[in-house]
C-alpha cells in the first residue's frame, strides 16, 4: 500500500516568492528539491552556460588535453570506443565531432551487444592493433576495465578514460579504496579525489567537457560549443540525471535549440515522431526521441543511431529516421511480451517473498532487460534484475530503489559475477547461468531494506485547496521545467493536466 507523505521542508517562500518574482507555492516546489540559498535559485531559475565550471576543474583535464594535443602534432591514428545506448551513441559523436574539428585522425567504434557486449573487450583491443590504432579514447565506458586497459598499455597504445560510472573500489580496513585502471589519463568526476563539483554528469557532459578543454586549448570560437548542448540535453534526460546545477542548465539550453537544430538527422527523427509543430520538452526525450535512439543499439546495432547523426543529406537522415522509429515500435512490442512473463514467473513462484527480485528470461532479448527490470521495479516497488540467455553467459540489468544502492550490493557478490558495474539506481552484469540462483540468494540474504523501505512513497509538496489555483500559478509551473525524472512520467503527468483541466474549465467552482 502506498505512503503518502507531506514534504516538510521550511523556508520563508512568502520572501522568496516576492525576491524571485514567483508564486510561494512554486518556491516550495524549488525548496522541495533541496534548492536552497539565493545563488541556487536564480541558478534553478534562470541559470546561463556561463555559469557552467570549468572543464578544467576535473581531475587529469590539461593530462588528457595535453596528450591529444601532442597525438594531433604527431598525426596519430585515435579511436574512440563508445557505447550503444542513447549517452554512449551522443558521447562517441560529441568526440567524434570535436576532435575531427581540431584535425585528429580519428575513427569511432561502438560496441555490438550482443556480439561484443558492453564496454572494451580483449578483441577490441587486438582490433585496434591490428587497425594501427594509437590512441584509444573511451566514452561512456572504461572505468572498470582495468584488465583490457593494462592490455592496451602493453601493447603500446595510449588510453584516455571518459566516463561517469561509479569507480570500482575495494574495501581495506574499513576503507574504501579506488581500484583505477592503468589508462594514461581519467576523466570521470565520481574519483573520490576529482575537485570537479558536478558529480552527477552523464557520459555525454563529461565528453563535452574534454571537447570544451581542446577546443579551449586549439583556439576553437567558444561559439561553436552551442552545437553540443542539444546532445547533452538528450544524453542527459536519457541516461536519467538529476536535472539540477549544470545539468540543468546544459538540459533547458538544449531544450530551446532543439527544435531549430541544424543536425539532419535530429530534424528528421522530430518529423518521424510528428513533432514538427510541438513544444519539445524532456518528457519528448525521455519518452519518444531517447527510445528511438536507444532502439537500434537494442534490437540491431546503435551505429545507425551514430549514422543518423552524422546523416549528411534529407534523405539519408529520412530514411534512418524512419528505421529507428519502427525499431522502437517494435521493442515496445517485444517489451510489454518480456513484462508480462516475468510477472507471471514472479507471481507463480517463491520470487513474490524476495526483497530482491531475480527473474530469468533465457529467451529474452537481452537488450530489453533493463527496460523490463525498471516495469518491475515499478510495479512491485522493489529491486529488481532481469537476467536473459546470451552466447556464454546471462547477462542482464537491475533497476532500484532510492533506499537500495545497486552497486554496492553487486559489489558483495563480485565472486559470482563475470562483469558489473553501474550506479546506486542502475547496474549491468554478466553471470554464468549457474550462479544465477546463488546471485538471487545472497542478495536477498544481504538485503536491509525494511517493510517501509519498501512501500511506495508518494511525495506531496504543497496541500492545498482547490480554490488556490488559477491560471497564473499554472502557467508559473513552466518555469520549473525541464521537469525532474518523476514529474516525467506519462500517467503523473496526465493525471495533473486532467486535474487542472477540470478546474481551470470550471468544472469544478473555484
């Protein structure tokens, strides 16, 4: 049964409402989200690119600037090993981009998953030797391929990290202790030592921010940064950041360009969705753009989502617009299949106990198990992970819970896993079909979460009478957007403008 709880959080939203110009209840709303002190509130308010910090604040910028730098002078051959979800595929062009634009030699690669699986593998990097590749850049993935970058590095190439999954660590009496790879320079704002004050950045940011520094360095017109913050906006929404400071910020000025971009292949993707005429928002890129993108690193291979971003012609960028589109129809299709039979093997089994739930879908495809963990997680307000059938191994991906840190748990039970890693919300692993039911197991046997932890919570701001709205305050509510993640979600919103609806209509006598 839910929990409804009223947010308490104090403030004088009388004098903030007059300092700001805004409604005492939209002060709440910015207060509920731990917006607090003047600075940060003109920021959530009205916040510009120029207040963004400098690339140069995180930990090994000038290293890894100075490298490239030194590459480009040497005409280097580089590589740049991204990822095939919607943050991997807007990282690898956002590099792609910038470093052709300051004359590197470069060449990109996004892993298959299926066929390669996430991240650098051994073949990848025999790959690249075999290709004359010099450098290595990585986006999105790395950070926890010590041993694939020690092979790199004996083989003589040089490997730049970019990335902003959690820093594997081990714990050494009673602290925890980083365990980097050997990679020539890091950027990944999560190292517990990195000055950078945004930890929160997907893979994306942290890309525009290494492209920001070598432009910076090569005497590129700051202007031309403009052409990356609609990239970021998507990546950002669609890898589900917190939408506050810098990401805020990068998320409402990609927002604004989006509808007039210049990129080919984003136009054709708005017209595919019959966007042409509408107000394009996060809610758009969380739940109709983002999952096109994301469909062909899902269902076939995410190099045509690269492809439509570098679409160089109408047609070209029409054509593959129109591809993702039906591929995202058809991973709708697939998903609601892949829900249900896990609700049936959870409901029929001695799963429905489990604080942590483990389902196995062998027949699944398994790029669709973190989108059927995150139903599950929904709809039974638990942990959840979604285990299917691949070549050698089960692979799948987990969902959570705000009072459930994902990592740290897979972190207990790293013995049973071939490769994790992840966030407190969200993680990826591969796992030896026989160890699944000893995974399920020991996670439920190290699970803390209590009943309550375990009900859902719905969070009201502000009780108030109905009397209370008008149009005014309704159309204030504009200024809170880009929506948080929660407000994103398609029932809540429609539930809200049903609501509001009936009573500006005057249904419902004010």
């Amino acid at each position: 049964m839910e929990k409804w709880v009223i947010a308490a959080k104090r403030a004088d939203f009388n004098q903030i409402g007059q300092q700001f110009h805004i409604d005492p209840v939209i002060a709440r709303l910015i207060r509920n989200r731990d917006v607090i002190g003047e600075d940060k509130i003109r920021e959530y308010l009205s916040g510009t690119v120029q207040e963004l910090p400098s690339p140069w604040l995180m930990k090994d910028m000038e290293k890894a600037v100075d490298i490239l730098e030194k590459k480009i002078s040497q005409k280097a051959k580089v590589r740049i090993i991204g990822d095939y979800d919607i943050d991997g595929v807007t990282s690898t062009y956002i590099l792609m981009k910038g470093l052709a634009r300051i004359g590197a030699d470069v060449d990109t690669y996004i892993p298959d998953r299926v066929a390669d699986g996430y991240g650098i593998h051994a073949h990848l990097i025999e790959r690249a030797e075999t290709d004359r590749i010099d450098t290595i850049v990585t986006c999105d993935n790395g950070i926890a391929a010590a041993a694939e970058i020690q092979m790199a590095k004996d083989k003589g190439m040089t490997v730049i990290i970019t990335d902003h999954h959690e820093v594997p660590y081990r714990e050494e009496k009673g602290e925890c202790q980083m365990v980097l790879p050997p990679a020539d320079a890091i950027l990944n704002p999560k190292q517990y030592d990195c000055p950078y004050p945004n930890k929160n950045l997907c893979g994306a940011v942290v890309a525009f921010k290494y492209i920001a520094a070598l432009y910076e360095r090569f005497g590129v017109p700051a202007e031309e940064l403009e052409d990356y913050y609609e990239l970021a906006a998507i990546a950002t929404v669609g890898d589900v950041m917190d939408l506050q400071g810098e990401n805020r910020i990068l998320v409402k000025e990609g927002l604004c360009r989006l509808k007039n971009t210049k990129n080919q292949g984003l136009q054709e993707l708005i017209r595919a969705n019959s966007l042409e005429d509408a107000k394009i928002t996060a809610y758009h890129i969380g739940f109709v753009l983002g999952p096109c993108i994301n469909a062909s690193g899902r269902l076939d291979t995410a190099a045509r989502s690269l492809a439509l971003l570098n679409a160089k012609t109408k047609e070209e960028a029409a054509r593959l617009a129109g591809d993702l589109t039906a591929l995202n129809q058809s991973r709708k299709a697939l998903t609601e299949k892949g829900k249900e039979e896990a609700i049936r093997i959870i409901e029929t089994t001695e799963l429905k106990n489990d604080r942590v739930l483990v389902v196995y879908l062998p027949d699944c495809h398994e790029s669709l198990a973190g989108i059927i963990a995150g139903r599950i997680r929904e709809k039974y307000h638990r942990p959840a992970f979604v285990l299917t059938g691949g070549e050698t191994s089960a692979k799948g991906s987990g969902r959570s819970i705000e009072s459930y840190s994902m990592y740290e748990e897979l972190v207990k039970c790293a013995d049973l896993m071939i490769q994790f890693g992840g966030h407190p919300m969200a993680a990826g692993l591969s796992i030896e079909e026989k160890n699944i039911e000893e995974f399920r197991r020991r996670l439920n046997v190290n699970c803390t979460l209590t009943d309550e932890e375990l009900r859902p919570k719905i969070v009201i701001d502000v009780p108030m009478p109905v009397s209370y709205i008008t149009k005014e305050l309704v159309e204030q509510i504009s200024l809170l957007e880009p929506l948080e993640k929660g407000i994103q979600n398609r029932s809540l919103r429609r539930k809200i403008s049903e609501c509001l609806i009936t009573v500006l209509s005057g249904k419902i006598k004010m």
